[in-house]
C-alpha cells in the first residue's frame, strides 16, 4: 500500500532544522508495510499546504503530516487542511478542557492562540497528545488514512507510536540487515549487486552505502531488505541474500 509524508515549515526548507521528523515517520510506515511514495516538504503557506494534501489525497491509502499545529500565527495546517475539502472547523471540548488545565496549572491566561489549537476539522478522530498541548487529528477522504501530528519531534513520536499499532499491515512484514566490505569500490561492486537483485526477482532491494576511511580506504556499508507475508520469511531471504554477497565479495578480492 501506498504512502506519503508531508512535513510543514519554513525551517526545514531554509535548512535551520533538520528534517528528522520525515525519516521517523518513514522507518515506522515502511517498517509496517508500506511503501513510501511520496515525500514533501512545503512552508507554512496556506496554498502550499492545500497543494500537498490535495496531490497526495486519492492517491496515497495513509498519508502523515507533521508540524503547523501550534499557537502561533503561521501554525495553519489544521486550517489549510479544512479549506481544501470544505470541512467545517469546531471545538473539541476534551482537548480544550485539557489545554486550559494546563495553562491555569502554569499560571498563565487562556488566548485565542491557545484555543485554536482545540478547534478540528468536524469527524475527526483525535489523537491525545502525551507530551503536549496541540492534538494530533485522524481524518478519511475517499481511500486515504490522513495523520495530522504536531512537528515537535518528541510530540510527534510519541503519537506516532501510538498509532503504528493501528496502522500496521498484518500481511506484510518487514526485515533488513546489512554487511560492512572494505577494500572494494562500489562501481566494482555494482554488477554483483544487480546479479543478486535478479536472482531474487524484486523480492528484495539492496543498497549501497559508500564511504571512505580515514587512510582512504574504501568502505561500504550493504543493506538487504525484504518484505515477506511473515517475518521469518523476510529473514531469511534477506539472511540468503547477504550469503550471496559474500561469496561475490570473495570473489573480487
């Protein structure tokens, strides 16, 4: 099954922080198997943000956004989101109940900006939020599964794990290992690894990960993975696979 990531900030996009949420999301949608289709990164710019739900929604069967869901002013996901299908926003009074605890307990005054962060697009299913204040929200458009999360990487974790039991495919089961070669270039690896590839018949996918040592000494880093219908069978054909590796290693030196 299809899947697709959309990540929201003009940090990310000017490089000050680091896109660390889209890999999490990826490693835990890949890891309950799905493949990984798409990947967007758009600013916190309303037509931006309907632009890359629009593309994915119908296409994708679960798509997972991170990041605008916060009190400020360019916090818009949620909003964005709404306008694009025409759906109404509204309070959802467990959240805010839960918003203005917090904010009493810190001594502080309950805003509009605080509030907003209560306000969800109407059939939306809520995702409590274990770390902080902004819920995440779990909408259905058509054929496709949409998460809108918080983009605080802790935030967002923690409700990704929450769902990954939800969301896991039981039918397809993931596994990947790898080796380490030194002393061979990967262009003089590469007719191996596309040999093995066709051995398998797309059942599994090897990539190399290239690097030089300090003496510059060449370095790969070969990673097998396989999905299969249970995790054993993944195992062992990535676990044969390496095998074959090993003999062309042995081969070329």
């Amino acid at each position: 099954m299809r899947a697709g990531i959309i990540t929201i900030g003009n940090e990310i996009l000017k490089g000050k922080t680091v896109n660390t949420n889209a890999a999490e999301i990826g490693r835990i949608l890949y890891f309950s198997g799905y493949e990984i289709y798409r990947g967007l990164v758009v600013p916190d710019v309303e037509s931006e943000i309907r632009w890359a739900f629009r593309s994915l929604v119908g296409f994708c069967d679960i798509i997972v956004s991170s990041g605008g869901l916060g009190p400020t002013f360019d916090d818009i996901t949620v909003e964005s989101f709404a306008h694009e299908f025409n759906i109404p926003l509204e309070l959802d009074k467990e959240t805010y109940e839960n918003i203005m605890k917090k904010t009493v307990e810190r001594g502080l005054k309950m805003t509009r900006e605080r509030e907003k962060m209560a306000l969800v697009p109407s059939g939306s299913k809520i995702i409590k939020n274990p770390v902080g204040s902004a819920p995440g929200i779990e909408f259905i458009i058509d054929s496709s599964r949409i998460f809108i999360l918080p983009g605080v990487p802790k935030e967002m974790k923690s409700m990704m794990e929450l769902i990954s039991q939800q969301i896991k495919l039981s039918d397809n089961f993931y596994f990947e290992d790898s080796i380490i070669v030194k002393g061979i270039y990967e262009a003089s690896l590469a007719p191996s690894i596309k040999k093995i590839m066709d051995k398998y018949g797309g059942s599994i996918y090897i990539k190399s990960h290239p690097s030089l040592t300090y003496d510059n000494e060449s370095i790969i880093e070969i990673e097998v993975s396989a999905k299969g219908i249970n995790l054993d069978e993944a195992r062992v054909i990535v676990k044969s696979a390496i095998e074959d590796i090993e003999e062309e290693i042995n081969n070329l030196q």
